[in-house]
C-alpha cells in the first residue's frame, strides 16, 4: 500500500488505523484478559449528562379488608440511578522520524503507528479492567501496615500489583478516596510483581526515595484519578463498612439505599469461615432466595484455583462455558445453583477473597460510543501535531460508565481463599 503520508495528508492514515480498532478485532482483542469486562452488556449509544436506570424497590401495600387496603395504600418505591459518564485518555506519541523514515509507504507507518497505539489500548483495557471492579475511588492499592522506606513499599495486597508499571505517577490518601492527602508524588521506577512490591522516586526520572508524608496504610491512585474512577462492582455491590445502613441516608446516583440496603446494594455475606465451596453454594443460594437467578461467579484466580482443587479431591469437578452477548465463550467451572447451573470464572482483575454472584442480565457498559476507541473530533483528525515535540499524538479513551439495573439481583461475598 503506497502513497504519501505528509502534511495534510496525514489524515489518510484513519482507514488503515479503523482496520485495526473497530468492531471484531478490538473485541478479540479485550476477550483475551479482563473477563468481566469482555463479558458485560455494551450499551454504545449513551448520550446526554447522565444515564437514566429506573427501578423499583417496592410496592403498594395491601390488606384483607378492602377497607384498610385503601386506606393503606402507599404508592410503589421507584427511584432512579442517574449515572454520568466517568472520562478516560492514554495518549500515543509517535516520533516525526517515523513518519519521515517511511517514506511514501503508508502501510509501514501505519505499522509504526500501530505498535503505539495497541500500547494505548492495552492501557485503557488495564484501566478499565480494573476499574470495572472498583468502587470509583481510583485506589488501585494500599501500602502495607509495613510502610515504606527508601522508596521500597510492599503492598497490602500483592496481588494489586499488576495494575502498577514503571512511568506511572503516584498520590497516597490516609483513607480510600479521601482522608489526608500526602504532599508527595511517587513516580513508579520499578515493579516485583510477584511479591507485590513497588518502588518509587521523588522526582521523575530519579533514584528510589520515599515521598513526602507516605505512610503505612495509605491508598495509592494514579495522578487524576482520584474519585474520578468508573462505578465498577463494588460500587454497586459494596461490601464491610462500605454496606448502607437501613435507616442511614446513603446515596448512589440519587438513590438513597438507605431505605432497603439489599434491594438497592446487593446480597452480602461474610463467608470466610466456611469452606470454599460451602461458600459458593451459600452464596448463590441467598441470592437466589432474595428474587435474583445468577448465571455467574466471578473470582480471583487464588479462588477458583482453590474451589477447583476442592470439587476434584472429592471427583466432582466440571467445567461449564459462559457465551456473552457478543458470542464469545468463557471456560469456567460448573457447580449446581438453586435455580440452574452456574459458571465461576476466574478473572485477575477481581479482588482477592471475593466473589460476584452475577445475573448478568442486569449488568451493562453505557457509553458514548465504542469505549474505548480512537478519540475523533469535529475536523476529522486524529493525529494531531505535539506542539512542543517533533512528533505526532493519537488519543485513546473513552466516555463511560457502569450501570445495574437491579443491584439485589446480585450478590457479593468474603471467601475463605
């Protein structure tokens, strides 16, 4: 594929570049990690200041005598999630020498192009993976009761370690989405993923150096995300201290879940003190008794690892397969539920020692067109000259947002493993 790529014409790369972003291929491309986000309902034509979910959480009361029941009568308990898009960018520079060194061959800087911009996507899929199962703060971990020193932090969840990576900019809160803010920013030099440690600097570029008031037990975001994050499952689903109070005002997008915490937040149980599979059969069972009909778990890996060494010391192990909307399958494992069988599938993203009784049907991904994407404006461009760099900058992002339907459809739960 020839043809010169200067100047102007830069805009003649977009049909080569929506080969590889629109449509099938980007959907492949997030089926392969960040299950639940693959899986979910994609609602694309999101428009307006916010997301308008109706629901209601009861009805008008009645009686035996006719009487009473008109005199009784209350209207039903509708409310409505009014749900705005949360925004999200990662930017991919490509050097003018790239462009230069192609020369009238299109197809080798779009090639070029291309490598930045897969970077870029995989960013936002990262990001939005693991937003989708967050609670909006931005917290994608916690510095250890251990603390940190010399720029060396461990965190209190290793495992939170897969959503850091050398470059990022860091700030800790004393509490999640809040507290005191430390003075410092951290900027990530280094990563043990396996032992979930991180390293920081001081400065951008800099040796390892502990920031200015980072302390043990605080929250780390990346810079600009603070509160600023996706409403993901357990925003929705929240669990601990985080659970509305009956009685307790407790607003989620307008509703106050106060009033019924289990129609308007979801099933939550502590089950840690059973067995791992004890768990999933309690769990889904609860739900199902309170009016929903899951189809799915989602789990960290640990947990079904652990669930999956359960079910075949006692020979009963058995996969089963999940097909989402877009028709993609999800191998995971089989266990018998009250209403039907249901798929638990393991996904990184998830939370340790946590589970998500899912009725999927309830659950969807609203956005102002495909999210995310290749961010396009008025004029047609995208890819636009870097004022201050002899390079050139493609935007990828998107303008979304979580939405439940029915959050007492669902459940959420505390495993033993």
């Amino acid at each position: 594929m020839a043809g010169p790529v200067a100047g102007s014409s830069l805009t003649d790369i977009y049909p080569i570049l929506k080969e590889y972003y629109e449509g099938q291929p980007v959907r492949n491309l997030l089926s392969r990690k960040h299950v639940f986000l693959s899986m979910v309902r994609k609602d694309t034509k999101f428009r307006g200041k916010y997301y308008p979910q109706p629901l209601r959480y009861g009805t008008s009361t009645g009686s035996s005598q006719f009487s009473v029941a008109q005199a009784n009568q209350s209207p039903d308990l509708l409310g409505e999630f009014q749900v705005p898009p949360v925004f999200d960018y990662t930017l991919a520079t490509i050097q003018n020498s790239a462009r230069e060194a192609a020369g009238d061959d299109m197809g080798s800087f779009a090639d070029a192009a291309k490598i930045r911009i897969d970077g870029a996507m995989e960013d936002q899929y990262n990001r939005m993976g693991n937003a989708i199962y967050r609670s909006g703060t931005g917290t994608i971990g916690k510095i250890s009761s251990a603390g940190i020193s010399g720029g060396m932090l461990t965190l209190a969840n290793p495992n939170d370690a897969l959503f850091f990576q050398a470059g990022q900019v860091l700030v800790a809160n004393s509490t999640d989405g809040g507290g005191t803010q430390a003075g410092g920013l951290g900027y990530v030099i280094a990563v043990d993923t396996e032992a979930g440690k991180i390293v920081v600097s001081t400065t951008q570029g800099g040796s390892p150096g502990t920031p200015s008031g980072w302390l043990a037990n605080y929250y780390l975001s990346a810079q600009g995300d603070l509160n600023s994050r996706m409403a993901g499952l357990l925003a929705w689903l929240p669990t601990g201290a985080n659970r509305p109070t009956a009685g307790v005002a407790n607003n989620l997008f307008g509703v106050n879940r106060g009033i019924n915490p289990t129609l308007l937040a979801g099933v939550y149980a502590d089950l840690s003190g059973e067995s791992i599979e004890d768990a999933f059969i309690d769990g889904q069972s609860e739900v199902c008794r309170l009016g929903g009909d899951p189809d799915i778990y989602v789990c960290n890996p640990a947990s079904r690892r652990a669930l999956v060494k359960a079910m075949q010391t006692r020979k009963i192990y058995s996969e089963g397969v999940y097909e989402s909307e877009a028709g993609v399958g999800f191998l995971g494992v089989k266990i018998d539920g009250d209403n039907k069988p249901i798929i638990v599938m393991s996904d990184p993203d998830c939370p340790p020692l946590t589970a998500f009784c899912l009725q999927m049907d309830t659950f969807k991904l609203v956005s102002y067109g495909d999210a995310p994407k290749i961010l396009t404006y008025e004029d047609g461009l995208t890819m636009f000259r870097v004022g201050n760099q002899d390079a050139l900058e493609a935007r990828v992002g998107g303008y979304f947002n979580l939405v439940c339907e029915a959050p007492g459809r669902n459940g959420v739960f505390l495993l033993p493993e």
